[in-house]
C-alpha cells in the first residue's frame, strides 16, 4: 500500500482510535498453497492487545493454506468517497480539467496466525468477541458445557492474529491548501452519499489537526 507523507497516520493513537470507533470488519489474506491464488475472507474481528481474534467455520478453505503459511495480513477500509475531478481543480483552471480521486482510511496489520482448536479456547476466543459485539450480553453462556455453543464449537475454528505490523493510511487530500480541504469537506456533506458523511468528518479531524501541510 503506497502512502505518501501526507497519507500517513499521524500517530499510533490516530489509527487505533479509528478502528476502536467500530471499524470491526475486514478482510483476512492469505497466501494461496501449491500456485493457487491468494484467499481472501471478509469477516468481523476483535482486537486484543496485540493481536486480532477471529472465527471462521470450520469447512472455510483458508485453513490448509495458513497451515501452510501462517504469515497473513488483516486489511480493514472505510470512511470513503469517490471525489470529483471538478470538486478538485485549481481555483485558474476549469473544473473539467480537475482530477478524480478517491478518499479513504485503511489499516493493514500484517500478522502471524495461530490456529485454535482447543474448546475451551475457543470459547473464551468467543466470550471476547460477544463481549465487544453484544457489550449488553443477550445472548447464552458460552461455554463447553452448556446449549447451544456445547454443540457448535465443534464446527468452528478460532485465529489469534499476532500483529507483527501496521500500516495506516488517511487519504484525505492533506497536501492540499486549507481552503480546498474545507470545500470538499463542505461538498462532501452537501452530496452526503453513501459514506460521504463519516469521509468528511475525518477529512476535517485532519484538517484541525494538521492544518497547513509542512514538507
């Protein structure tokens, strides 16, 4: 993933408190086995401390290939938009003459799996992911034990992702002058598409925050 200087997250804390906001679903890469192509598998995650718990059903194809080669990567994508060439073009030239782009946050982790077959294991695996996903619980113990997760732990398998890396990346135009910044950021929500509401709130996070780009 290129990231220019501007791109780039500010801090750990920037990227971190982007996933902590609820960016809780990825996508899990792994490498193909024996010439196969690459798998990749969309799916919520939970962090915790470093690393990235995740389940997946048993019958999922991407387990021979991290037994295989356990080194993985983890990329989650949001808070993004398609910008107009003409929301773009410098205040001398025509707007037709403005170039396209698109804005977006991405993390990628790049991570060494361990597989969990245990099943207490993965039960507590499970226990973290219902609480950060059901805070407000709702939903039977999970347990060895005890119905109906006694009878379904069988048919899955748990990832513990240990985070070895992490590339985060803001595109957001930050290069650009203040007042550009603003207008899309203005445009952005006039337009309010799709996710041009949460794109122009980090575009203006960055803008309070970076202000005036510094080489």
């Amino acid at each position: 993933m290129l990231v220019h200087p501007w791109d780039a997250s500010l801090d750990e804390a920037e990227w971190q408190a982007w996933i902590a906001e609820g960016h809780d679903f990825g996508q899990l890469a792994v490498n193909g086995v024996r010439g196969q192509p690459p798998l990749v598998v969309p799916t919520h995650f939970t962090c915790h401390g470093d690393h990235l718990l995740i389940h997946l059903a048993r019958p999922n194809p991407v387990w021979t290939a991290i037994e295989d080669d356990p080194n993985v990567t983890f990329t989650v994508i949001g808070d993004y938009a398609y910008v107009p060439g003409s929301w773009r073009a410098k205040p001398e030239t025509p707007p037709s003459e403005g170039v396209p782009t698109s804005y977006y946050t991405a993390v990628r982790f790049t991570c060494r799996a361990d597989i969990v077959d245990d099943p207490e294991a993965k039960a507590e695996l499970l226990r973290r992911q219902m609480a950060h996903f059901q805070p407000d619980g709702e939903h039977a113990p999970v347990a060895v034990d005890q119905p109906p997760y006694d009878r379904m732990l069988s048919g899955i398998r748990g990832l513990r992702l240990r985070i070895t890396d992490v590339v985060a990346k803001f595109k957001y135009d930050d290069q650009k002058p203040v007042e550009h910044r603003a207008a899309v950021a203005d445009a952005l929500t006039e337009r309010d598409q799709g996710l041009d509401a949460p794109t122009a709130r980090q575009q203006r996070r960055r803008l309070d925050r970076i202000g005036f780009w510094k080489t």
